[in-house]
C-alpha cells in the first residue's frame, strides 16, 4: 500500500523519460502482428523439448517462490541454489541441453565469476566489520554537523543508494546495511516507518545504476542492445528521477497514509 502510489508513479514516468533521453533506433512498427505471426509460422508446432522446457521453468518458479513450504510446511522448502541445480540437472538429463551448450553460454559464465566474487566480497567485508565501522563513521560525521534528521535522512539515504556501485546484489547489500544505516538514521531522531519506508524505497531504486545491480542486469546487458557507458550514464539519470518521484510522491503519501 506504501509504495502503490510512488510505484504507479514510476511506471509511467520512467519510459518517457528513457524515451527522451534514449530513444529507440524503431520508432513505427505497423505491421508487428503480421510479423510475428509469420515467424510463427516459420518457426512451427511447440516441440516436446520445448514443453518439457516449460515444465522445468514452472518448476523452478514453484521452488523459488517457496510453494510446497508455503502449502506442506517448512521442511519442504527447497534452497535456492538446489533449486538452480535441479532445473539444469533435470534439461541435462532429458536432452534438452547438452553441455556443450552449457560451457557455450559465455554471459553465464561470466555472470557467475562477478557474482561469486562480488557477493562474497560483500559478505566478508560484513562480517569483518568493515560495515559497521563505516556506519559508525558516518553517524560520527552527521552528528558533527548539527543536521537535523532530514539532512541526516537525506546523507544517509544517497550514501545507502549510491554505495550499491561497489555491490553485485541488492539482497547481499540490504542484508549488510539496512540494519547498519537504519540504527544511524533512529539514533539521529529519524521517525522509524518513515525512514524505513524511505530506505526500503532506495533499495529498489538502486537496481538501476550498473549492468551488475541486481541479479537480471547482467543477463539483460549481455543480450548486446546497450554499451556499458549507456547503461551506467542512463542509471545514474533514472536513480535521481526515481529518487525524486519516490520521496517526494511517497512523502505526501505517507502523510496521508498516517505513517508520521
């Protein structure tokens, strides 16, 4: 209910705003249906590679989401990356994919090695204590200042925003530093359900800033459409509209909602 509005707000703006700045090589396409039915055509009759490929995916989609947890109880809630093996073990085994077309799928490849090591980069530096110096730090320096907890609100959210360049993964940096960044913005006398909302807001945002932001970027970006100058300039841009669409919709909302 929080974000329906500021979200609403965003989908409809973000195309007009990337259409501007980035418009599209095929602006008219007149006769796409007939297009896409001749390919369609062309292409022929759903093979049985390609149903037991679709089972696989309703699958993996059921595991992911936690639905046999979810409906028999929590001792048959599948792990993620069991999951991820069970799908590939499974198109392996029935011939839908060899292995050669696994080792063929460089992109995937790639994104592995990037996220390995970024997410377990993450992780160490959590875990050695190299987040929680940092918070404390920057609660060190916004107390110097005298800022009220707006300004303080507004430090901490760009810095828990714009810090994502250095991560692989949202969920590797919310589990890192929301806790971290939300004690800070608390301690600094920020309302808890507005700041919470306002972080939890800038953690969706910061999806957009690189090709390595979230976990789809890198399949969308190893599809060619878009250079890595394109997609890290065009980031930057949508991370300041969003931002502002965000917070500034999302403060009257809340205001109405009664959050503070």
């Amino acid at each position: 209910m929080a974000m329906f509005v500021p979200g609403m707000l965003c989908l409809l703006v973000m195309p007009l705003v990337i259409y501007i700045i980035y418009p599209p090589d095929v602006k008219i396409t007149p006769d796409a249906k007939g297009f896409a039915k001749d390919n369609l055509a062309e292409m022929g009759k759903i093979s049985s590679q390609e149903k037991i490929m679709l089972g696989v995916f309703a699958l993996m989609l059921l595991l992911w989401a936690n639905i046999p947890a979810l409906m028999l109880g929590e001792q048959y809630s599948v792990d993620a990356t069991t999951t991820a093996f069970i799908g590939l073990t499974t198109l392996i085994l029935t011939g839908v994919l060899t292995w050669d077309d696994i080792l063929k799928e460089k992109s995937a490849w790639d994104t592995i090695i990037w996220f390995g090591a970024l997410i377990m980069m993450a992780a160490y530096l959590n875990k050695l204590g190299l987040i929680s110096w940092f918070s404390g730090n920057i609660e060190s320096m916004i107390g110097t200042t005298g800022l009220g907890w707006i300004g303080a609100v507004t430090i901490l959210t760009l810095v828990y925003l714009y810090i994502h360049y250095f991560f692989a993964s949202t969920t590797a940096h919310i589990t890192a530093l929301f806790a971290a960044f939300y004690a800070v913005g608390l301690s600094l006398g920020a309302p808890p359900m507005l700041y919470a909302l306002i972080l939890a807001a800038a953690g969706n945002i910061m999806m957009t800033l690189t090709h390595y932001a979230t976990g789809t970027a890198p399949v969308i970006f190893n599809s060619g459409y878009v250079t890595l100058r394109e997609w890290w300039s065009i980031g930057a841009i949508m991370s300041v509209v969003n931002l502002v669409i965000w917070i500034g919709a999302g403060l009257i909302w809340w205001k109405v909602l009664g959050y503070y």
